[in-house]
C-alpha cells in the first residue's frame, strides 16, 4: 500500500523561515483485488482520504480531490476523486475506482485539493494556483 502526505498549499516569503509543513492527512492506495492474471490492474486502484484540522470553503465553494500524473514528465494524468464534505473540520472519502481496475499508482505521483464554485463540479483542476488549497506528491 502507497501513500502521500500531504500539506496546506501556498507560497512563503523567500527571507522567511522554511519550517516542516503541517501534516493535514494521507491518501491511502487500496486494492479491490480485482487482479488480472496479465496486468496489475486490481493493484492500488482505490483510494482512501482522511483530512482535519480543515478551515471550510469560502460561501459557494467546495473542495474537489485530485490525482495528478508525474509534473516532471509533461503527463496530463487527472483524476478527479470526488468533492469533499466537511464535519467539524475532517473530510473523509473513499474512490472505488473505475471499472477497469487501473492501478492509480502506475498512472498518477501527485495529489491535490482545489476549492472552486460548488454550482458546477469542473472536469479538470483550475490552473490558478490561488485555488489549490492542499497538495502532495
């Protein structure tokens, strides 16, 4: 089983003090065990979300999870794993996949929270960063 940590999104002033990020939760890679004999499919093709300590969305935002393919290799990898809810500050959600089993880790090194307006769930992550709200990799 793979996992990312990951942290609260944003910029720091160069003459600032780098300190660790805040840990705010972890994606875990599950499998449903739906194997194939030829492929890895069935392998790491679910995921697990726990998230806390979370501020809510501005008015009329949600929060949308991703997975992001490798940034290095030019990979447009993206899958959206959902929109997720808060109570008293977590979020939980579970992506059971897509039918063909593909294993999540072979595809996807990247993960990502944007807030965007809640009318309209987007097929894709804005590429504004001032969206991007929690990210790992």
């Amino acid at each position: 089983m793979g996992y990312f940590l990951f942290y609260a999104h944003g910029t720091t002033p160069a003459s600032a003090v780098v300190a660790a990020p805040k840990i705010l939760g972890r994606v875990n890679f599950l499998s449903s065990e739906q194997v194939s004999e030829t492929s890895n499919a069935g392998l790491n093709d679910e995921i697990e979300l726990d998230m806390h300590g979370i501020q809510p969305p501005a008015p009329g935002n949600s929060f949308y999870a991703w997975l992001l393919g490798d940034q290095n290799s030019g990979d447009s990898t993206v899958i959206l794993l959902g929109k997720l809810t808060l109570v008293g500050g977590n979020a939980h959600l579970l992506y059971m996949g897509d039918a063909q089993h593909t294993n999540l880790l072979d595809i996807a090194s990247r993960f990502l929270v944007t807030e965007e307006s809640a009318t309209i769930t987007p097929v894709s992550p804005s590429p504004d960063y001032n969206t991007w709200r929690y990210y790992g990799e």
